[in-house]
C-alpha cells in the first residue's frame, strides 16, 4: 500500500505543487487502494479511472510548465452521486436513472474542474439522498471501514466511507438533513454543511431545495475548509446563491482560537436517547473547549424538538414536485414502452418500477402535505415551525458565538437494524436537522471512540449564516488538542481493511 | 334555438382568460432564445428541458412586462409575491410542474373600459380584471398517424420544447355580468382593446394566429341577473378575434337548448373549431382538481420597489382607446376611417409623419394607400418599408409647391423604397418635375388637336368633359410630367372657351 493515500489533501497538495509527486502517481494510489478495498466498501458507484488519470496528467502538465495552481489541484475526490456530471453517469442512487448520462456539469464539479482537483468517481447514497445508513441505495448498501457490518451513515454513506477508508483524501457530500454530518459523525471523519446560499446548488439533484446545500467532507479540518472555499461563492445559475463574499475558512482554521469565544450548548439536542458513549464524549469536548479559554453556557430551543415532524413534511412536499420529472420520457430508465400502452402508463410504471420504497413512501406522503384541503394543516404548519427554530436559533446566537451538540444520537448501527423501521432511521438526524430548517452552517468533528463499542462519535459545531468560518476555528482548536491526546489521527485507530 | 331565442330567456355571464407570450429575447427561467419557429428542439438547455439537478433564474424583463401589463391594465402591484409550482403530469411540461403564480399574483384588481356599439349608439362597459400573472409556457405535442390529428388514435406524439419556458402573463377576468345580449361584441372589444394595449406597450407581438395571444372563453347561464351564477364551460384555443365573437354566442345557444331541454351543463374543458365554428367536448373538469400549489423553493420572492413600479407607470404609453378618441377628433376622421388605419396597422406611422409636419390626410392617405399597397406586393409590414416622416414631408412640400404631381410623388417613392437616396436626390436624378412652361405644353396641345381633329370643334360647342382626352395626351406625351390643370387652361385659352 502506498503511503500517499494516507497523507492529508493540504499534504498532497504540496507535494504535487513542489512536483515531488507527480498528480497522476496520487490518483493512481487512491485507484489501486479502491480496487483493492471497494469491493469491501462500496463507497463508490462509477470509478472514472481515465477521467482521473487524465485531470491528473493535465495538473501535472502545469507544475512542468511552472504554471500557478489552486490550493489543492492534483488531489483525489469522491463525488456523491447526485451532482450532475458530464459524460460521467449520476444516478442519485437510484434505478430509475440508470443509464443517465448528464449533458452538464454541476457547477460544483466546475469549480472542482477547475481548481485541478481529480475526480475519482461517483459515490454511493441513499436513492435521492434519502436516508441515514446508505442502505436506501438501488445498487447496494456501503460499508462503514470501521465495521463492515456497519452503516457508513447517510444519505452521502459513500463520500464519508471513501474518505474514512482512504480511498480518497477529500469527497463532496450534499446535506438535507444531516446526510454529510452524521456520516462525517459515524465514521471518524470531518463534514461541513456550509450556509445554505453558500455552494450553488446548479446541477445537484434536488431533493428538497430549500434545505439541500452540498459541502466539503475530509479526514481533518483545515483540508476540509480548503475544499470549502473551492466550492463556495456566488453563482448566477442559482438564485438562492447568497451574493456576498465567502468567509475566510481558511484563515479561520489555521487560527484555532477559541479563547473568550461564547459557546453555547442546546439543551434540546442531548440527554435522553442519546447513547450513553456519545454523551461521555460530549461532555469531555465541553470540558475541553472550556479548558481552551471559552465560556459555555447552556441555551434552550424550545422549539427544535418539532423540527423532525416538520422536516418530514416539508421535505417530502419539496421532493415530492422535485421528483416529478423522473418520468422516463425526456432521459433515464423508461419502464413499460411497448408501443401498446399510453404515456400516462408508461410514466405510471417508469416510476413504480424506478423508485425505491423509501423514494416511494416519501413521495405519497409530500403528496398528501400538498394535497388541497390538507396544506394549510401540513405544509403550512411546518412553515411556521420552521419559523419558529429560526427564531431559536436567533435568540440563540444573540447570546453565543457558536452552538454545539452531538452530531448523531448513536454510533454506527449494524446495516438492516432499522432498515423496517423508517421512524427509527430518521431519529438519527434529530440534532442535525433544525440546522438545515434555518439554513445554518454546521460543522461534524471526530472526537472519539465510544468507550462501549469503539465506535466514531461525532462533536456538532453550529454557527450563525454566513458565519462558516467560525465552525473551521473552533473545530480546528478542539482538532489539535485531541490529536495530541491521541498522538495522531483518530482513522489511525480504525482496523486495517482486508485487500489492502 | 338560435342566438336571439337564447338571449331572451337567460342571462349570460362571461369570463376570458387570456395568456400572452411576452417578446422577451430570451426565456422566463433560462438564456435560450424565444424566436418562433425554429427547428424542434433547438432552443433548448438543461433548465427548460428540466434535466435533473438544472435551476431557474428569473428574466428581469419578464418581471417588467408583467408590471407595465398590470398597470396599463389599472391593476395593483403586489408589494411581494413568489412563484408557486401547479404540479400535474404531462409529457409536454418537463419538470412535471409549473412554474406559474397562484395567490400572490404580480398584478392584481384591475378593469378595462370597452366601448362597443349599441342600439343607443356606443356604450361603455368595464370588464373588471381579477389579476395578471407570470408564468412559464410549456411545450408543444404533435401526434403523427390518427384521423383527427389528436392524441386519441395517434400513432405516437412528438414533442417540441422550444416553446417550453418562454414568458407568459395569464390575464383573468372577473365574472363579467351585465352585458346582456352584447356579450359576444364585449367579449371580442375586450380581447382586440387588450391586444391594442399590449402591442402598444410592446411587450409582445400579439399574433392569435401565431399563438402568442391566446383565448380561453368561460360562459355560463343564468336565468335572471339575480339568480346564482349557473355551471361554466371552457372553450380553449379561441384564438382570433372573430371566433371569440363566435365562441361566446355558439356557447350561450348551446347553453341555452340545453336548459330549456332540461339538461344540466357539464362543467367541462371545451375545443374550439375555428374552421367550423362549433366547439366539442374536451376533459371533464371539476373544481377537485388538485395542482397542489406551493412556493416555489427554487426562486426567490419577487419585491418590486415603489420607485420602479412608479417609473414604470410614468413611462407607460398613452392607452390605445384614449389616444384613438383623441385622434379621431384631431384629425377630424370618422370610426369608419379610423378603423381602416387601425387595422392596415399603419396607425403609429401615421402618427410620425403628422409628428413631422406632414399634414394628417395626406399621412394617411400615404400610408393606407400607395405604401400599403406597396408593402402588400411584397408580402412585409409596413414598418419594414424604409420610408421615414421626412420623406413625405419633403414629398408634400414638392406637390403644394406644384413641382410634383401624384404621379411623379409615387415614382419619388418607388426611388426611396429602392434606396436612391432622399425625396430631393431622386426627383433630380429621375429628372421628376412639373412641365408648366408654356412652350413645351403648347406644341404638346397642338400635336393632340391634329392627332384629333374633331375634338376642337366637340370642346367648343360646350361639351368641356371632351377636353379630358386632349390633356390626357398631352399628359402622355409629356411622360406624366405636365401640370394637368395648366394644360387644360391653355387649352380652352387657345380655343377661346371659358370654364
């Protein structure tokens, strides 16, 4: 194995800049560690192994040609399996567009284009990201590396797995709910679910667009926040795209200076059903922060414990329209085309057959939300909650710099556990749903094992809009403390995969 | 039971819904053009085609047209409003919605005022307006194979979505009540006075015939004023001025015998037939039917500041029935007149030439004559002609001067249309002038009475019409270049004959 892939991207990065390793020599790393470990894994749904070599072969061209490059040109990266791709095929995790190949590029995987970074292939997901554990995918579930028995989290199981076991340094993720932060929590790696506002959202499969925003996914923070600042800024393709300039998260993360920062802890997100391990590990990182020169208080939200039941309407009336065009007339999978039926049959039986029964239960249930007579009750009522958690979380930041919680309320759990159990599963993005309901950024952060089954538990930075570089400092202040209590990276400690 | 039978027994309420396609260059959420009649499938990118992860954005010009629409309509304009999403499946919508506007229209509360002839003369009638909204078009089926060209019996549809996403602004009627037996003449003088105004606003070409004016007709019965509002039907693609006249009184017959035989109306979605003037049954259409409207999350809301919605108020055009009245008196023309200039379309370019100078008779006369003529044979408008106000400024000064005749005016202007330069370079270069000197004219009179040697002695035993085959020679043999009335004054000078 080499020891490229276990270097970090910031790492990488400058070794391809300085051209003592050559792009494509990284690339081909990662490619041979995920012919040997994927099989296991299954992080990944399309490997573009030429694509990679060729972006890679192009960096290496500028470092020849003493060419300027972007902070991490010629380093690896996952890409979740819903931002549209040209040439290369986007599914979202999903049967019903199999065979889909965009004519375009997501403006995300333009700005990766073009910083040079080498996009590996497509990652595994939740179909249409709906999901905590990967499970909900068409074309099998991922595997946690720090269990295989596992869930990888989800609905971006594969973007946090192909970074936690190495087979790539970097991935981009897209958070609805919490489907780059509770994957980050239960698989020892850090994942940002920037401002909504802050990443275009132009070419990534909606699922619901008032909450979806894409972000960064890495094994420390400061590569995280490079990613970060790749992605992010304005985009005239996207309306919801916030014009304004993107916070230093860079500078943020190098600062790691939390000293006489107000840090504020939801009494909401914590206590009981939370597992006992993520509450140990919680408690240490509030003993830690504090110990750092910040000053924690405890705030209230009374509002967030309705978020998940207003979450669950809102998203499905969202995805519910969203998904409409999935129809197998203009592209993808069509189902039942054989020339006798009527279009209204075949669009009946392209989706009856195209979707998932998670897809499916979500898009009957949006459905209903939306359905004349029972809006104002449903869809109309979530609105006002949601008002409500903004007006929380306002309160909130008039009195703390940052807010804190566990990210997830367990650890990993073993794959089918609550596959038959859909209100279980969504209990897993409890604390990181009301970040999305007020289009916040929020941060996940490894801060240990926990002590009854050595398993990730992941710490939630959450900061006001806009604010995203406060998550990078004080997740990196909490960052070089721990790393020096552990004396080296916590995926150090994760067992070593068979094939490798 | 026919029209007048119909009409004594009940009274009609009507409601238009009109959608116009705005003449923006490009279309409402994308950057793909909106020029009619391209090649299938050639305007066309990601988000009009709706493709997976593809987002709107908002054409600012759109919004404005919807604006100047809404106020030349004496609507309001919201303070804020969204765009919602009509959800419903069919294969010519490529997200499976519509991004259209549902309870927070742009424009809101508005009438128009239609005159139209009565018995007693013209009378006025408000049509109230309920609202102007923005919307996005969709795309066009076509079925191959089958009879009827429609779906039923179609071997397979094609679909163009060139036209999906293109610029919409859906303008609803309130109930329109009162019009009485007039509800077929009130319906087409609100549909052509919307036309004059939206033309006028230039906001979009205004073609029926090209789709991008289009009428839906709603009527129901009644049996008195006071009684409730009866079942509507909805006649679609009514899309000419005549057949919204048609439309509304083939509705109210057939409304009517079924009634008066005791059936009941089916609240229904009806086609028009321009060709046989008979509407068919479409879709049955209930008020369950459920588009599950919401906020469309992908646009934000739309709040259109004071200032602008005042400036664009101050930078509205005159309204077309205001102006018309006003130049009807102006120029002293009758409605007769005047609506032969309306429709030869030449209005505005009347309105130039008397803005030069040119005198108003002779603008119209101009342009509604020789030029129309001109532009006909050509098969193009009138605007594409390259005639300006100064032309016929220049062109009027020559004949008041006597220097130029009708005749030699029109050859002027066969120079101009085929770009010979100005009035005053072509008269010299095609040597266009009144022959009145004498000389030439005299010999021109001799050579005709020897060509003719009766007609003397005709003229002068007091038949003067006889006179008109000497000038006519004389016009001829002058190559039309004499001034007629001199030649005829020389001539009974020479043969001594007083007028």
């Amino acid at each position: 194995m080499s020891d490229l892939i276990k270097k970090d991207a910031s790492e990488l990065a400058g070794l391809v800049a300085s051209g003592e390793v050559s792009a494509v020599e990284v690339a081909q790393a990662h490619l041979d560690r995920i012919a040997a470990v994927d099989r296991a894994v299954h992080a990944f749904l399309h490997v573009d192994t030429k694509g990679a070599l060729a972006s890679a072969a192009a960096v290496d061209a500028k470092v020849k040609a003493g060419e300027k490059l972007s902070v991490l040109a010629g380093v690896p990266l996952g890409l979740k399996d819903i931002l549209a791709t040209n040439g290369l095929p986007t599914t979202c995790g999903s049967k019903v567009l199999d065979g889909w190949i965009p004519p375009y590029d997501a403006t995300v995987v333009t700005k990766l284009r073009e910083a040079g970074i080498v996009i590996l292939g497509k990652t595994n997901m939740d179909e249409f990201a709906m999901g905590s554990s990967t499970e909900h995918s068409a074309f099998g579930p991922t595997h946690n590396p720090w269990d295989l028995e596992r869930i990888p989290g989800g609905s971006g199981g594969g973007s946090s797995a192909c970074v936690s076991s190495f087979e790539a340094p970097l991935a981009i993720g897209t958070d609805t709910g919490g489907s780059i932060r509770q994957p980050a929590a239960v698989t020892g790696s850090v994942g940002v679910k920037p401002t909504y506002g802050g990443v275009s959202r132009y070419g990534i499969v909606a699922l619901a667009s008032s909450l979806d925003q894409a972000g960064p996914c890495a094994r420390n923070v400061l590569d995280t926040a490079m990613l970060h600042s790749v992605i992010a800024g304005h985009d005239p393709m996207d309306s919801t795209s916030i014009n304004s300039p993107v916070p230093d998260v860079i500078a943020a993360a190098k600062r790691a200076d939390i000293k006489g920062m107000k840090v504020g802890i939801v009494k909401e997100l914590g206590g009981e059903g939370y597992q006992a391990g993520v509450r140990t590990r919680f408690e240490e990182s509030v003993a830690l922060i504090e110990s750092l020169g910040a000053e924690v208080v405890e705030v209230s939200c009374p509002s967030f414990p309705a978020a998940l039941a207003a979450y669950y309407l809102i998203l499905p009336s969202e995805a519910s329209s969203n998904l409409a065009k999935f129809d197998g007339i203009r592209f993808g999978n069509r189902v039942g085309d054989d020339g006798t039926k009527s279009v209204e049959q075949v669009m009946s039986e392209t989706r009856a057959a195209g979707f998932g029964p998670e897809v499916t239960r979500r898009i009957i249930l949006g459905t209903y939300a939306l359905s004349a007579g029972y809006y104002d009750a449903y869809y109309g009522q979530a609105q006002k909650v949601r008002t409500l958690i903004k007006q929380d979380f306002d309160a909130a930041f008039a009195k703390v710099d940052v807010l804190i919680s566990p990210t997830a309320p367990t650890t990993a759990f073993k794959i089918g556990e609550k596959l038959d159990d859909p209100l279980a599963m969504y209990l897993n993005d409890v604390a990181t749903i009301p970040v999305n309901m007020a289009g916040l950024p929020g941060m996940s952060l490894p801060i240990g094992l926990a002590p009854e089954d050595n398993l990730p538990v992941g710490l939630q930075i959450i900061a006001p809009a806009m604010a995203d570089d406060r998550l990078y400092n004080v997740g990196a202040a909490i960052e070089r403390e721990l790393l020096a209590k552990w004396g080296g990276p916590i995926l150090g400690l994760a067992p070593e995969l068979a094939g490798a | 039971m026919n029209y007048d039978e119909a009409i004594s027994k009940f009274d009609p309420v009507l409601g238009l819904e009109v959608h116009v396609e705005l003449g923006t260059n490009t279309k409402m959420f994308c950057g793909c053009s909106t020029v009619f009649g391209a090649p299938p499938n050639t305007h066309v990118c990601p988000v009009c085609l709706g493709l997976p992860g593809a987002l709107p954005t908002l054409n600012k010009i759109g919004v404005e047209s919807a604006i100047r629409i809404g106020l030349a309509l004496n609507c309001q304009i919201a303070q804020w409003c969204r765009f919602a999403r009509k959800n419903y499946f069919y294969p010519d919508m490529p997200k499976n919605f519509q991004t259209s506007q549902y309870d927070e229209p742009i424009a809101f509360e508005g009438y128009l005022d239609v005159e139209i002839d009565t018995d007693e003369g013209r009378k006025t009638f408000r049509v109230p307006i309920e609202r102007a909204h923005m919307e996005e078009d969709t795309g066009k089926n076509s079925h191959v194979g089958g009879a009827t060209g429609r779906i039923h019996g179609a071997d397979y549809s094609l679909v163009d979505y060139n036209r999906a996403g293109i610029p919409l602004i859906e303008i609803v009627t309130k109930p329109i009540t009162g019009t009485g037996k007039y509800a077929p003449e009130v319906a087409k003088a609100y549909v052509a006075a919307l036309r004059d105004i939206l033309r006028g606003l230039g906001v979009s070409d205004v073609k029926m015939e090209q789709g991008s004016l289009r009428c839906d007709v709603n009527l129901s019965l009644r049996e008195t004023p006071e009684s409730k509002l009866g079942t509507r039907s909805e006649t679609k693609n009514v899309n000419s001025l005549r057949s919204v006249e048609r439309a509304v009184r083939y509705e109210v017959t057939r409304h009517a015998a079924r009634l008066t035989a005791g059936d009941s109306v089916v609240q229904e979605t009806r086609h028009w037939h321009e060709d046989t003037g008979i509407s068919t049954s479409g879709r049955i259409k209930s008020d369950a039917e459920d588009y599950r409207y919401f906020p469309e999350p992908d646009l934000l809301p739309i709040a259109p500041s004071r200032e602008w919605v005042e400036e664009l108020r101050a930078s509205l055009p005159e309204n077309p029935a205001v102006r018309r009245a006003r130049l009807v008196a102006d120029w002293g023309l009758s409605e007769i007149d005047m609506n032969t200039v309306v429709n030869s379309g030449a209005l505005d370019l009347i309105v130039e030439a008397v803005d030069a100078g040119v005198d108003p008779a002779a603008a119209r006369k101009w342009w509604t004559g020789e030029l129309a003529r001109i532009a006909n044979d050509r098969g193009i408008e009138l605007e594409e002609l390259p005639v300006l106000p100064s032309h016929l400024k220049r062109l009027e000064e020559l004949i008041s001067a006597g220097s130029l005749n009708d005749k030699l005016a029109r050859q002027a202007l066969e120079g101009v249309i085929a770009g010979e330069g100005d009035i005053d370079e072509i008269v010299k270069a095609r040597g266009l002038a009144v022959v009145s000197d004498e000389g030439p004219l005299l010999a021109a009179i001799d050579e005709a009475l020897a060509a003719d040697p009766a007609v003397a002695e005709t003229i002068k035993s007091g038949k003067l019409a006889a006179a008109g085959s000497v000038v006519g020679a004389v016009m001829k043999a002058t190559r039309g270049q004499a001034d007629a009335a001199r030649v005829r004054e020389l001539l009974f000078e020479k043969l001594g004959v007083s007028e």
